[in-house]
C-alpha cells in the first residue's frame, strides 16, 4: 500500500529554483536552426519565382520593376507566413534565409506586417505608384 | 465607549474585516506553497486579492429557474456562519471573544454551515453539474463529519471539557498533543482536507468532471463570498486544529509586559498554523483526487476506526491514571 | 436550461466546451446517480475541410498542409503524405533520409506520450504528476527545436527526402537528453504502477476483453493494452525500420493501467531505437530528385502515429495537383471502444476513459455521408442549411 510515491520530487523541489523561465526579463538563446523572420537578398534574385510557386501561404509576391536589369522588389506579408522554409530550399541562388534572430514578430498594427525587401530606390518607387490618384485599383484580399 | 469597541472588534479587528484579509493571505501561502512544491514560480502577493475585487465589481448573473433570494441569500449566510465561528476559537494570539460550555459543538457546526449552503446552492439550480456538485458535497459532508469530530473529541476527553479555551489552557499545560495522539492528529489533518474540499478531496469541486461543482452557476458577488467564506474556513480550521494539537494559542505568560507578550502569541500563532500549513500543502500535491465513492469507503472504514482507537486509547490512558505533564 | 432527461435518468453532458476536454467533442453520459448508464459521441466540431483543400494545391504545398491536420502528431501526417507521393513517382529515398525521418519521428513519438501522461494525470486530479512530467517534456521539445527549428510543425520532409542534416554537436545533445529523459521515465513508470491513488484510478477501469479490442478495431496503445498486436512499424515497417526493428510492447490487462504502461515502456524503445539509428547512421545525399509532376495512380501508405496507425489513400491524375487525398486517423477508431464500456462505470471515470484513449479530435473530423436509394451525390448550399437547422432543433 503505497502513497505519496512523489515525496522525494516535491521536497526537493521547495529548495530548488522555479524551473519558470520569467519570459520578457530572461531569454533563452534561440537554436541556430530557429525558423523566424525571412530575409531577401535582391543581388543574386533572378526572378525565377520557383519560391511564390510552392509557397504554402501565398505569403511572398516578387513584383518586377526591371526585368532585364535584374531589379525586383519583393513583398513578404509576414502574418501569412508560416515559416515553413520551402521557399529557402527551393531558391537555387541562395537569395533567402529565415533568420535565428527575429523571432518576436507580434505586433498591435498591421502596417509591420508586410514588409519590402529591395532596393530602397525600387521600393520608393513602387509606393509611390501605389500612392498616386492613377495607380492599378488593388485587389481586395480574399 | 464601551459599545464602540466590542463592535468594532467584531467587524474590524480581529474579526470581520482583518479575518476576511488573513483568509486571503492564507490562500495566498496555500497556493505559493503548492506551487513550489510542484517546481513552479506561483502567484504574486495581491493575486487573491485582484481576485476577489474583480469578481466584486462583475456582474451578477441570475440564471433562468433558480429561486432569486435563495440564489443571492445562501453565499451571504455561509460567510456569517464562517465568521461567528471566529468568535469562539483563539484568533491570532488573542483569547476567544466568548466562550461558555460546549462550544466546541456549536464552532463545528458553524463551520458545516458553510457546507450545508454550498449543497443547498447546488441543488437550487437546473444545472445538471451543479446538481451532480451538490449530491458530491453533502455526500462528502456526511462521510468526514463524524471522524473529524471524533479527533477533535479525543483532546476534549483528555482536558476533561467542551470548552475550546478550556481546552486550549490544558494544551498549553501539557505535552503537545500531536505526539500524544498521533493517530488523532492525523485523522484530523486529512478531516479538516476533507472539510475544506482541498485535492485529494475535491471530488465535489473536480474541475475535469463537473466543472466547477456546486459553484458553477455563480458569478460576480456571489462566488466571490463563497470563497472568502472558504479561507476563513481555513483560517478558522487551522487554529483550532493548532491550538488542540500544537500546545495551544493565546498563551497567557505572566510577568511579562503585555505589548512584549502579545507580539510573542502573534508570532506563535503565526509560526504554528503555517507550519500546519506547510504539511497541508504537501499532502495537497502528493495524491491523486478521490473519487467519491473511494473517499466515503475511505472514511467510513479507515478514518472512522482510527478516530475511534484515538478515543479508546485516551479513555484507557486516563482511566489508568496516567496524567501529569503527559495526559 | 431544461433538466433533460431520458425516461427517468439523467443527462449529464460533457463538451462541447468543457475542461476536461482540451477539444471540442460532445459526449452525452446518461447517469443513475453516478452509474453511468449509457453513452452518446458527436464529433465534428473541428471540421476543416482540409482534403477538399489538398486538390486545390501542388504536391509540396500539401505537404505543409497536411502537417496541420493534428498539432502533436504532425510529423508522421507529413511522412505518410511524402511517402505516398514518392510511391507514385517511384523514387527511392536514400538511406540517411530515412534514418533523419526515424528519428524526428521517434522524437515526436517521446513528445506525444510524455503530453499524454500530463492530461492523463490532470484528468484524475493528480496535478503534481502533470507539472513535473510536462516540465520533462520541454526537454524533447528543446531538441527538435534545436535539430529542425520549431517546437511543433517540424517540418522535416521535402518531396523526395528531408530538409536537413544531424550535426555531431546536435547528435550530442540528443543523447544526454535522452539519459535524462530515460531516468526520468523510469521514476514516472515506477509512481504510475505503485501510487495507490492514481491506481484507484486507473486500475480495473474501461477494462476491453482481446476479442472486443479486436472486433472494435482498436489502433493503436488502446489496442495493445488489450493484447491485441497492431503495430504498423512490425507488420510493415516502413522508412528506417526494416534495418533497426522495434520491438512490440503489449500488456494484458486490458484496462487504463494496461494502456498507460505500454505508453512508457514505448518510451524506453523509443530511446533505444534513437541511440541506435545514431550510432549507425548511413552516410549519404539528404535528398534524391523528383519531377513536380506525380504520375498517375493510386497509392495507399499506412504509418504508426503515436496514436495509432495512419493510412493515407492518395489518388494522383498525373498532374501537379492531386485528385484525391483521404486521411484516416487513428482516434476515429478508437472512439466506439469508450462507448461500449462506459456503461457501468462511475461518472467521475468518463474523464479517465476518454483520455486512455489519447484522443485527438482535429484528426477526427470528416464528413461521412450515407448513400440513400434515391438520393444524389450533389447537395445545394440550401440543402446543407436546411440539414443543419433540422438538427439542431
């Protein structure tokens, strides 16, 4: 007739420190493997587009400002994403990479959300685009 | 002047309003301790607190089927039967407010008031988990009255009296009664687990099975009384199982200035129900919950008899005369 | 709320949200009391619609789509999908991708049983047993994060192979890990036998004879602790396991104490099957090439879950998108096993039988539709309201 068999765990534990990580003050160093945030490395894209391909999440959109001149700018809407890596495996340039650093993406706003990688000159101008009276009506997000 | 003070003793301190406060202090040691115990950090100091405030400023919901008074009077009288039992057992280093014979009776059953109004709130409702909760409570109420009673008679036989500060002088005379009647202490340790519906047997409150048992269907004021009623229950318990068992509360000491001797018995009262404390906490996290039938044939088998021993072994003890420091 | 009751009994009902459940189910438990004496289960409370959404996405799409069928055995619902794709196209995977795949997948079976002694032990109340035993689990959880990246949803395979590789760093860690969480697991079995409390819980409850798991179907720890041997990884093995056998863990009683100890002893195989996988791992590429396009076929591929066996029913029409993807998981056979026991038992046992079982209601919603003389195949939109609202009432 046995009972209490957890005694020799619960008095030792009275000694010992909480095995509580306190979150926001103390961080555990993220594994190198970690899937966080994705980076885009424009130089070496050549606008094959096998990543939009098999993207799980329709998270990433590659729009061509010059074709010729190898110049893309690439929208990754990071609330979509589902850090899967596919996209990483499937480049053949090695244009991508999910970071071990940025994991803490939550945000209280959307604008974060989607994030431009590029050249800052190709991103100006695509907002600019955006921004004037006579730009392509957008298409409402299904 | 001399009405002002009795009155305000009764509501304030140390009864009333400081007792409702120590019951959420007890509840916050009771829960860092289990906590602890399980390797984990627990809550923070005001947690019981912020609890009970928040459920005091939520709306309270009346649901469909229940008698109204019944539903919004059954919290307010178990809390007044927790809190006139105070009047009677040596809170917090002071003597008990009033005593006559056979009190000892009169403080138990003020304190199953409080279990007698959580059944009749279960039964009160159409909720089938509340009706299951309230079969489970006074179902749990029948089984460990009479051993708890029957462990809190056996220092009543050995000091000769029902009075609680009768038997409070004789604990502190003698030899703690905790080595005396082990057997008594223990059945009335996990009697007074029983009475409080702490793990392992809170099979009427078993939050996997019947949600929240008897309490399900209340919210806002409400349930907020029904738990300050619970941790003066406890507070209430403690020091009456410390002042039996432990070598008493209240401790007279003569000769010494009052203000000296009063810190003394608060820090006495202090250190002996957090003791006890500590060993409840302890046996809270080691079981597994009870069904309720396993916790009827468990009490009625097991605990009734031990209780009983306890009785014979202090009635042969006395009638053989041994006495002295010892008995 | 009415008092519902059926003839002169009770109707306690149990979800669909309730504590006990960590998923939406509903199961209604006719009671006498506390006897219970009749038992009712509606599924289908999580419904996703995912094998409509396979069609309409490539192969490797799915492949992450099928991950998110079931949040804890998510890597064997991947590893089912890559197997019957790389079936249909006809390629090998070489042999340290399987071993990869073993091993994720014996790491995850570590990780699902240690989660399932935790709810089994909050079920019956005994809370001391499910902190420490969800604490020893972060252990696993800290490795597959280390060696793929995320904690759930690891994502280990690609078309064709697996994503990466096991460093000697990370083999290192593996094993300490897995002596700490060997000692560990030898405790938890020793308090599950011993502990009188949690035995009156566990010990002679929901007992299923050989003849009833076997006619029942049970999959399965359900099955294996009524001596019923289903074990896919024996009867047909699969990926790494013709090269390092597992050895079949049964036990006799029958009961939630039988079921629990064929989950911990099939920890210590687990254990062991790692360290061996680690010691003798084949050298070798992590992938082998595979067209986009899957020729036309059909295949069917059967793995054990830590549930249970999986079988994934793939029907491929020589596209990049697949014509047909059936799932069936292991919970969905288990669940008649409760409602032909649950009679006779006490009400505060209910909890403890639907928890033996390991359910996993995410796996289990599906919409099953029975085939009238005159009725079509097509319902309208109006036709499924119309349905709904009639149930309801």
């Amino acid at each position: 007739m046995k009972i209490g068999s957890m005694l020799g765990d619960i008095a030792t534990s009275l000694f010992r420190k909480p095995v509580t990580e306190n979150y926001p003050f103390e961080k555990k160093v993220a594994p190198e493997a970690l899937r966080g945030k994705l980076y885009y490395d424009p130089s070496k894209c050549t606008g094959c587009m096998l990543c939009i391909k098999d993207c799980p999440a329709n998270a990433i959109e590659l729009i061509t400002v010059d074709k010729a001149a190898k110049r893309f700018v690439m929208k990754y809407h990071m609330d979509k994403c589902t850090f899967c890596d596919q996209c990483t495996i499937n480049c053949r340039f090695k244009c991508l990479g999910l970071s071990n650093e940025e994991w803490e993406l939550a945000s209280l706003e959307s604008e974060p959300m989607t994030v431009y990688y590029g050249r800052d000159e190709d991103i100006q101008f695509l907002l600019d685009k955006a921004a004037q009276p006579d730009a392509e009506p957008k298409v409402p997000c299904d | 002047m001399s009405t002002i003070l009795p009155i305000l003793a009764l509501l304030i301190f140390p009864g009333g309003l400081f007792l409702m406060a120590s019951g959420l202090v007890y509840e916050y040691v009771d829960r860092k301790l289990v906590a602890r115990y399980q390797n984990r950090i627990g809550p923070r100091w005001f947690q019981p607190l912020a609890d009970v405030v928040k459920l005091l400023a939520k709306e309270e919901i009346i649901p469909h089927g229940v008698q109204p008074e019944l539903f919004t009077l059954l919290p307010v009288v178990g809390l007044a039967g927790a809190l006139t039992a105070a009047l009677y057992v040596p809170l917090f280093g002071f003597e008990s407010a009033y005593a006559f014979k056979g009190d000892l009776i009169v403080t138990l059953y003020l304190l199953s008031m409080m279990t007698l109004c959580l059944g009749l709130a279960g039964s009160n409702t159409l909720d089938r988990f509340s009706l299951i909760g309230a079969t489970r409570t006074l179902t749990q109420l029948f089984s460990y009255e009479a051993p708890f009673l029957l462990a809190l008679l056996g220092p009543a036989l050995a000091a000769q009296s029902w009075q609680i500060n009768e038997i409070n002088s004789f604990s502190q005379a003698h030899m703690p009664m905790l080595v005396t009647q082990v057997i008594g202490f223990i059945v009335s340790m996990v009697g007074l687990m029983g009475k409080l519906e702490l793990p392992p047997f809170d099979a009427p409150e078993a939050e996997t099975e019947i949600v929240s048992g008897a309490l399900t269907e209340y919210s806002g004021r409400g349930l907020a009384l029904f738990r300050i009623g619970k941790n003066v229950e406890m507070v209430i318990a403690l020091s009456l199982v410390s002042s039996f068992y432990l070598g008493g509360l209240a401790f007279p000491f003569p000769g010494m200035s009052p203000v000296l001797a009063g810190i003394l018995n608060v820090l006495i009262f202090l250190a002996k129900t957090m003791g006890l404390l500590l060993f409840m906490a302890g046996l809270q996290s080691l079981f597994a919950r009870l069904r309720i039938d396993q916790t009827v044939g468990l009490w009625w088998r097991i605990g009734a008899l031990l209780a009983l021993l306890n009785l014979l072994l202090v009635i042969v003890l006395k009638s053989l005369g041994v006495g002295g420091y010892w008995l | 709320m009415e008092t519902k009751k059926v003839g002169d009994k009770f109707v306690v009902p149990i979800g669909p949200q309730h504590p006990a459940l960590k998923e939406p189910g509903h199961f209604e438990f006719t009671v006498d009391g506390e006897n219970v004496t009749g038992a009712t289960i509606r599924l289908g409370f999580v419904h996703r619609g995912i094998e409509k959404m396979a069609e309409k996405r490539n192969y490797t799409q799915n492949l992450y789509l099928m991950e998110r069928v079931c949040g804890i055995c998510s890597h064997v619902h991947g590893l089912a999908f890559a197997l019957g794709a790389e079936k249909l196209a006809g390629v090998t995977v070489p042999p340290r991708a399987q071993a990869i795949r073993t091993i994720i997948a014996e790491l995850e079976r570590i990780h699902s049983h240690m989660l399932w002694l935790g709810v089994a032990a909050h079920e019956g109340g005994f809370d001391t047993l499910f902190m420490y035993s969800w604490r020893d689990r972060e252990t696993v959880m800290d490795l597959l994060e280390t060696l793929s990246g995320n904690r759930v949803h690891y994502s280990a395979n690609v078309l064709g192979g697996v994503k990466f590789d096991i460093s000697d760093k990370q083999r290192d860690e593996i094993l300490k890990g897995l002596d700490f969480l060997e000692e560990r697991n030898h405790y938890y079995l020793k308090v599950v036998t011993t502990d009188n409390t949690f035995l009156g819980r566990t010990r002679n409850i929901g007992t299923m004879s050989h003849e009833q798991a076997d006619i029942l179907g049970a999959v399965g720890p359900t099955a294996r602790g009524s001596g019923v041997q289903r074990d896919v990884r024996v009867n047909a093995p699969y990926i790494a396991y013709p090269d390092f056998p597992i050895k079949m863990v049964t036990e006799e009683g029958g009961d939630l104490l039988a079921r629990t100890k064929v989950r911990i002893i099939e920890l210590f195989e687990s254990f062991r099957i790692i360290r061996e996988i680690l010691d003798h791992m084949p050298p070798g590429d992590l992938t082998v090439r595979m067209g986009r396009r899957i020729p036309e076929g059909e295949t069917i591929s059967r793995v054990e879950a830590p549930r249970g066996e999986l079988i994934y029913h793939i029907i491929s029409n020589g596209t990049e998108f697949p014509e047909r993807v059936k799932v069936r998981t292991p919970s969905l056979c288990n669940w008649s096993s409760i409602s032909s026991v649950a009679v006779d038992h006490k009400l505060a046992d209910m909890p403890m039988l639907l928890v033996g079982i390991d359910p996993c209601f995410s796996c289990n919603d599906r919409m099953i539709t029975v085939k009238r003389e005159n009725s079509s195949d097509e319902m309208s939109w109006d036709d499924i309201r119309k349905i709904g609202i009639e149930y309801y009432k």
